[in-house]
C-alpha cells in the first residue's frame, strides 16, 4: 500500500522539475493538499474494507474524506496507483467501479453504475490506465472506458469509449483519436 501511496503523491507533481524541487512538491501536497488528502483517506478505506472487523472503520474514513475534501469514493471501488485529483470537490465513485493507474480526475466528476437499470444492462465503469475526466464529467452504467482516452467538461458517457478516443457531449460522442507524439494516429500502429 505504501508504493501505491507514493504513487498517488507523485501523479500530483509535475515530473519534469528537479529532483529537489519535485521531491519539495511531492511533501508540499502531502501536508497541504486536501485531493491529496482525499485519496490517501481512500487507501487507508480501502485497505480497511477488506477485512470485515475493520470495514465499519472503512466507512468512517469515507465520511472523513467526504468532509474534509468534498470527495465521495466508496472503499469498495477499485483504483490503480498513480490516482490524481485535480481538485478534490464533487467527486463522486461509485462501489463497483473499476479505475486502471495513473487516472486523472477533475473536480465535479461522478461514476458510477446506472442503478435504474435491471438485468444485463446493469453494471459499473470499467476505465482503462492513463485516462483523464474532465470537469462536471459523467461515467455512468456498464461502460468501459478505453487506455489513454479523454472525457472532455460536462460529457455524459454511457457508451464505450475506445483506446486513445476523445469524447464530448452528451451523450458523448467520439470527436476524435489522439495522436501520437511522432504525429500518426493512434489507430495507425498496425499499419
């Protein structure tokens, strides 16, 4: 847990600085940064949630985090290392929801499963590593959400999202693939 911590610390900084000076940052938004906060309260709920003597203590961090930093994530969801909260208001992640690494998520966000629906169509997001969600964005239902692909501001996704896929809207759309950094699509690579 203590590696995915620190993982979590670290998707806050920008990598890019010296090593003095990220390492400066990496304390920084340990000590000062409430969507820093909010995700380590979520580790500790997590980790608690999975034993059932310590899973009402789960709750209690929950509700920590809710107060302190404005964020809802439910110990049950499952969250890769590398976890960034741009600003840790109105972020809401539901039980069942799965989140690959290095995700990066904005303020106003909620995912969650679609709970009007019975049968087949119910279900939680499944999002892939290295996706970013915008501001006010909506995940909702059984949808996976591919590697690398970006949810623009206010989008309502309730399809599938592809790998690398830029959507926006709402319902969201695929407005284009993002291109890599030797300028061919991503789509390209078998070619």
């Amino acid at each position: 847990m203590f590696r995915t911590i620190l993982a979590d610390l670290k998707s806050h900084v920008d990598v890019r600085r010296t090593p003095v000076g990220f390492w400066a940052r990496v304390i920084g938004k340990a000590l000062f940064a409430p969507a820093v906060h909010v995700v380590i309260l979520y580790r500790l709920s997590s980790a608690c949630y999975n034993f059932i003597p310590t899973r009402p203590l789960a709750f209690v961090l929950r509700s920590a985090a809710i107060v302190w930093g404005g964020t809802e994530i439910h110990p049950a969801a499952q969250i890769g290392p590398g976890l960034c909260l741009v600003h840790s208001q109105k972020i809401l992640i539901a039980e069942g929801v799965r989140i690959g690494s290095n995700a990066r998520i904005s303020h106003g966000v909620s995912i969650g499963g679609d709970t009007g629906r019975h049968g087949p169509e119910s279900g939680w997001p499944v999002i892939g590593n290295d996706v970013t969600i915008s501001l006010d964005a909506i995940v909702l239902g059984p949808v996976t959400i591919g590697d690398r692909a970006v949810v623009s501001a206010q989008a309502l996704v309730v399809r599938d999202v592809p790998a690398d896929g830029v959507v926006a809207g709402s319902p969201a759309r695929l407005v284009k693939m993002r291109e890599d950094l030797d300028g061919r699509s991503s789509d390209s690579r078998d070619s």
